[in-house]
C-alpha cells in the first residue's frame, strides 16, 4: 500500500475472518420477494458441481484492507507547492498560500489602502 500522506510505500498485514456459506441453487423454495434474516444475507448459491471463489475472496480481502495508511504517525507528507517529501528533505516554499477563493477581496482591500 502506499501512505496517504507521502506516498512511500508501507507494508501492512492484513487479517481478517469470514464465513462462507453455499447451498445449490433452488435448494430453499421461496416466493420471489419474500424477507431474509440477516444471517441469509450471508448465503450464496451455486450451480453444478464447483464454485468459483476467487471473487469472493478478492471482495473479501478488499473489506479487510484500511481505505487509508500512514507510514507513521508523525509523517509530514508532501509539500503542496513542489511535491517534494518533507520527511527526506525540507523546501523553501511559503507555509501559508492565499485562498484563490479571497483574491477579489483582497484586490479591494489593496485598492482602499492606495
């Protein structure tokens, strides 16, 4: 995985557990719209004689991973401006950039001074 804040790469063990459970298809005879329990939500149905699990293990793995990682919890991430790793090595650029948002406002003030 790569860090939220840096981007360096960041190893994490992922662990997780999950049931799994199958039964053949039209094994439980239902009307088409008919309320489950919750622990039916858990229930796949399959055809034949095999399943397929690898999307089911690949949907699986993805729920265990975090959205989100920092490689450490004082990581100072990349500089807005140049984009260079302030963990490595510092840069010259101003801490404090002007909002664009405040830049018509701030041309008015600038012309009440003068």
């Amino acid at each position: 995985m790569r860090c939220a804040r840096c981007l360096e790469p960041v190893l994490k063990d992922v662990s997780s557990s999950f049931d799994l459970i199958y039964r053949p298809q039209g094994s439980e005879k239902r009307p088409d719209e008919a309320s489950i329990s919750e622990a039916e939500t858990e229930i796949g149905f399959y055809q034949g004689n095999g399943l397929l699990l690898e999307d089911v293990i690949k949907e699986q793995l993805l729920l265990a991973v975090p959205l989100r990682v920092v490689c450490r919890d004082e990581c100072k991430g990349l500089c807005p401006q140049c984009g260079r790793n302030r963990n490595l090595e510092s840069c010259n650029c101003s801490s404090q950039l002007p909002d664009p948002r405040w830049a018509a406002l701030e041309d008015i003030k600038n012309k009440l001074k003068h």
